[in-house]
C-alpha cells in the first residue's frame, strides 16, 4: 500500500514530464486549458480525462490514508465525462486562475459543483 501511495503521484508527474517544447507547464491550468479544450485532438481529451481522474483518485487515496474528507462530496454516480466537463467549464469560466496549480482549480470545481453538507 506504501508503494501504492509513492507510485501512483510518481507516474502522475512522470505522465506529465512529456510535452513539447515551449508548452506552458504541465502543473499549471494554461497547459491543462489547452489539453481541455473542446475540439481538442483525441491524445490531448484523453490526456485531460486521465488528468482529472488520476487527480480524483490521488484525492481519495490521501484522504484514505490520512483519514480526512475529500474537499467536495461527488455523488458515486458521478460519470468521468461529467467531471471533465466541469474542470473545463471551470478553465474556459475563469482564465484568470490559469496560473495557478490545475489539481487547485480542479477542487475549487468539484468543491462548487458538489459541496459537502457540514
């Protein structure tokens, strides 16, 4: 289970390491607002779902394993294709955030399209 929890955020950054010279940085929301964005070609959409998945996954694995809630309540039936398409609609609402962390503009997303009840 360690390993689990040292690999998956390696292979995450390592995914993220590959890119073309002179693309905004991979962490940010101008890479992901590019990789994101409607009409973007198959690679660049797959590369977006597995950005907002892998994200969501590495959540609940640190939310497990440190025994704190995830920031945002989601339904269980909540479809991978939903989730993108609130992290795009988040982007292409608020480009002013791109400069920040794309995992930070991704929970602030989530958070506002599914806040918990405290």
């Amino acid at each position: 289970m360690i390993a689990m929890k040292i690999a998956a955020p390696l292979l995450l950054l390592a995914a993220l390491a590959v890119r073309p010279a002179h693309a905004a940085e991979p962490w940010t929301g101008t890479f992901w607002n590019e990789q994101c964005a409607p009409g973007a070609n198959g690679q660049a959409s797959l590369g977006c779902s597995a950005f907002v998945m892998g994200a969501i996954d590495g959540m609940r694995i640190q939310s497990m394993a440190t025994k704190t809630p995830l920031p945002f309540c989601a339904p269980g039936n909540v479809s991978t294709g939903r989730t993108v398409e609130i992290f795009r609609q988040r982007l292409a609402d608020r480009p002013q955030d791109h400069g920040l962390p794309a995992v930070v503009i991704l929970v602030n997303a989530l958070g506002e399209a599914f806040p918990c009840n405290k």
